[in-house]
C-alpha cells in the first residue's frame, strides 16, 4: 500500500478525508497515544501476524476506501469513531490476545488521557467500537443511535474494515522464510493464507478478493464471511447494500 499524507508521530498516516482539520488533529494525539502500546504488540510474534501500527494504518486507507466506493453518508462525527477505532481497537492485546476487544475498550475508557483529549462523550463512543469489532460480542448488545450517531452501523462498519485487513503484506514472504520452521501448525496456516491474498478492492456490492491460492486463502476468507454475516441485519436496516465476497486467482 502506498502510503500518503501527513508525518505524525513515528511514521506517516494516511490523510482523513472524511473529517475536518480540526477532528484530524485529534486523531493524531490519538496516534500518539495508541503508539505507545502497539510499538510492543504483538508478542510472540512468530504465531500472530502483525497488530501493530501498520494494521492500524492499513485499516484507515480501507475505511477511506470503503466509504468511497459503498457511497456510504456518514456525518463527520461518525466517520471521526472509525478513525479513532482504527488507531485503538487492539491496544488491549499488551494485556492478552484472548478477549483483547474487551480489554482495549477497558484501557481506553478508564484513560484521562483519552478523556482530556476527546472528551467523555467520544469516549464512550469509541468504546463501544472498539469493544464489539470482533463477532464474539453481539452486535445488537450496542445501542441503536447515541447523540445523533448511528452506532449500530458505525460498529458494523468498522468490524468489516477490521475483517479486511488480511493482505500479504501482513505476513511478509522473507519473515516467513525465517520463522517457518519454528511455526506451529495453526500459525503455519495463517501465515500461509495470508501470503496467499495479494489484494483487496470495494465495488458495491463487492468485496473483491485477489488470491494465488483458493484453497490456502479459504481460511481467512471464510473468517471474513463471518464476520460479514454477523452484521447483515444493521446493513439492511440502515438501507446498506450488503457486502458479497467475490474471489479472483491470479
């Protein structure tokens, strides 16, 4: 991915198209702050692909992406929880991958930073991204529209632009050629799967999938699916064409 934009923090972010200067400065003490945690994530390297600062990068270039090409109406406010998510939803993996949706909310909430910076209402906004972007927490526990936004959506939105983030790049060729010997079976899997998916593109109603391998790609393409259907019903009743998976070989 080609990155462009501003220089904050340790490396460069992509530009937010969807917010005004001022929301964009906001987002940028946010990078500060998630750096902090994802510079040390993840641990045990060898088995997870990456969740650092690159995954949240990649996530908020999918998000432009994806409003783009969905023609997707946010306000302001809701396209600024989308941004904040990308940056905070896996801080909580410092403490532990299992339940680190609940943990990185946790974090986030109890942070003054957070609340100094954003102010208790976005807070709690984004906690509620964050702790319901993975399957496991149902998606109908978030409440319907907070202070004009649709949360519901926001969160179903967000859950899908995490789902996509699975690229080769996430699991670079030479790592691999590394590490492959010391992986464990599972890991074996999701390194291999990864490598096997050169891109990813929005054409409503298309998620396109780019692979080498069918067979090798099914793993986290199947996983996205999941997390697709988990989130049907807020599509449709927001009157959101729903996303179909469409897979290409090379």
């Amino acid at each position: 991915m080609k990155i462009t934009g501003r220089i904050t923090g340790s490396i460069a972010t992509p530009n937010y198209k969807f917010v005004s200067p001022l929301f964009t400065y906001k987002i940028d003490q946010i990078q500060y702050y998630a750096e902090d945690f994802l510079r040390f994530i993840p641990r045990n390297i060898r088995n997870y692909p990456s969740h650092g600062t690159d995954h949240s990068i990649n996530i908020l270039s999918l998000i432009d992406k994806f409003l783009e090409n969905w023609s997707i109406t946010l306000s302001e406010k809701e396209a600024y929880l989308l941004y904040l998510a990308a940056w905070l939803h896996d801080i909580g993996i410092i403490i532990d991958r299992n339940n680190h949706n609940e943990h990185s909310a946790n974090i986030l909430i109890k942070s003054q930073y957070i609340s100094t910076h954003l102010g208790r209402e976005i807070q709690k906004l984004v906690g509620w991204v964050v702790r319901s972007h993975s399957k496991e927490f149902e998606i109908i526990d978030v409440p319907d529209e907070i202070c004009e936004v649709r949360l519901q959506f926001i969160c179903s939105i967000f859950r899908i632009m995490d789902a996509c983030e699975i690229v080769d790049k996430k699991c670079p060729t030479e790592v691999f050629e590394c590490i492959k010997n010391e992986l464990n079976d599972e890991s074996m899997e999701f390194w291999q799967a990864h490598m096997s998916i050169m891109g990813i593109t929005y054409k409503k109603p298309d998620i396109i999938i780019y692979v080498t391998d069918i067979n090798k790609s099914k793993l986290l393409i199947t996983r996205l699916q999941n997390e697709i259907d988990s989130i049907r019903d807020i599509f449709l009743k927001n009157n959101t064409d729903f996303p179909v998976i469409q897979t290409k070989q090379f």
